[in-house]
C-alpha cells in the first residue's frame, strides 16, 4: 500500500492532499516551514500516517508565518489562522467528513510554530497538537530580511504575535508535543522558554530535547516522524471516543 497523493486547491489556495488506503480515522493539518516543502515527498510521513489511517492536508503559505496577521502574498484579506479554521476545515467535513476533534495539527520550523499558534488560540477545535522544531521566538528574525518584515513593523510588533503569548491558562490544547533537536541553534532557546512557561503554568505536555539527528531540518523531522505521527494518532482516537460516547 502506498499514500495517495493529490494537488488540490482551497478556497483558491494551493494544497497537498496525502490519502491513505481503505477508512481514513482522521486528519492532520501540516503546515510547512520557511522552506515551503509540503509532506508529499517525505515518505518517512507517508508510512506513520498510513500506519495510523491518517489523512493529511498540506496547505502552501510561502512565508506567510502562519499567524493571524494578513499576508497580501498569501491573501488580501484573510490571515493564515481564519484560512486553517475556515476553509480548511470546510474541506476536511466536506471532503473527507472528518471534523474535530478528529483533526490533529502539526508542523515544521515556521510550520511548527504555525501549528502552536493555531492550537493556543483554538484548542477546543485543534486539542491534538505536534510541533517538530517550532520557530517560536520568530521575533528574533525580524529585521534579517525575512517576511517578517512585510509582516510586522517592528520586532516588538512580531513579538506579540508569537504563540507563547497566547497560551490561555485556563484554556490550553489537551494533547501537545514538543519536538526540537538540542543542537539546533535556531529553535531550541524559543522552545525551552515555551516549555518552562508551560510548567510553571501547571499545562500539561510532552517533550523530547534530547534525540538528535543533526540539529535542524529534515533530517531531523523525518527521524521524528513516527514519534509525532503516533502522539497525533492518539489524540485522534481520544477524539472519536469522545465523539462516540457524546
């Protein structure tokens, strides 16, 4: 068996669409980094999801960052976030007649970052969230010549907007995993500071800070694909448990 792989659009936006054979249990929404690179090369993906009947649905967000901030390359007038939970989700009930909280979310660098972002703000649409060496502190990249700047006017400006100011304490995914190879120089400083902010606010999550395989890119997130899939896996069954009971 193999994963079926499809160019879609949304709502006129660019997508990969990775099906599995046979019943599909659930869905993740992966969101790409800096790179732009989607899951359907990746075949180390492709056998975690088909091992767990996953779907994924990749959209394209060239540097748009994934925030709520509107990006004109991206959309006039819609931002990243409002296009995951709109469209996206439209597409997932339509297409694949899965809704949450069988919908799990993850990401890479800008992605993953991207995912923590979508789930602080929504968690009760997205509990289930992976994020494999999230660019969290992105405000330390403004001004270096990123999209960033196109974004924000400012580096406090970006700060604002980054997902450890939107962790609700009382109000917080259920299932979260931090992945983030100790030797990346570029993720691990943001990600340590999410995590003791997480402690010290009694939210619960999983880490791992301790694998590596190279520092950052995807050499480490293939390494780590079977580890992510699986938690995301999990939380997609305590969603149709949840949803059968209800």
């Amino acid at each position: 068996m193999s994963m079926q792989v499809s160019e879609i659009q949304i709502a006129g936006q660019h997508a990969d669409l990775l099906s599995p054979a046979g019943e599909i249990v659930g869905a993740v929404i992966f969101l790409h980094g800096y790179d732009n690179v989607t899951l359907r090369d990746r075949p180390a993906f492709h056998a975690a999801l088909e091992r767990h009947a996953l779907a994924a649905v990749c959209p394209h967000g060239p540097g748009c960052w994934w925030t709520d901030a509107v990006f004109p390359p991206f959309h006039p007038s819609q931002s990243p976030i409002d296009f995951l939970r709109g469209p996206v989700l439209d597409f997932l009930r339509e297409t694949l007649h899965i809704q949450p909280p069988r919908i799990a979310v993850t990401g890479v660098e800008m992605g993953g970052q991207g995912a923590l972002q979508l789930a602080y703000r929504q968690p009760r649409e997205f509990p289930t969230v992976a994020a494999i060496s999230p660019k969290v502190d992105f405000e330390t990249w403004h001004g270096h010549g990123t999209t960033l700047d196109q974004l924000f006017p400012d580096r406090e400006s970006a700060r604002q907007h980054t997902a450890t100011l939107h962790i609700h304490p009382l109000n917080w995914p259920k299932r979260q995993l931090l992945l983030c190879d100790p030797a990346d120089q570029y993720a691990i400083d943001g990600v340590l500071t999410l995590a003791s902010k997480l402690s010290s606010s009694g939210i619960p999550f999983e880490r791992d800070f301790e694998t590596t395989h190279g520092g950052y890119g995807w050499s480490y997130a293939d390494a780590m694909a079977d580890r992510a899939i699986a938690f995301l896996a999990a939380g997609v069954a305590a969603g149709r448990l949840s949803t059968a009971d209800g």
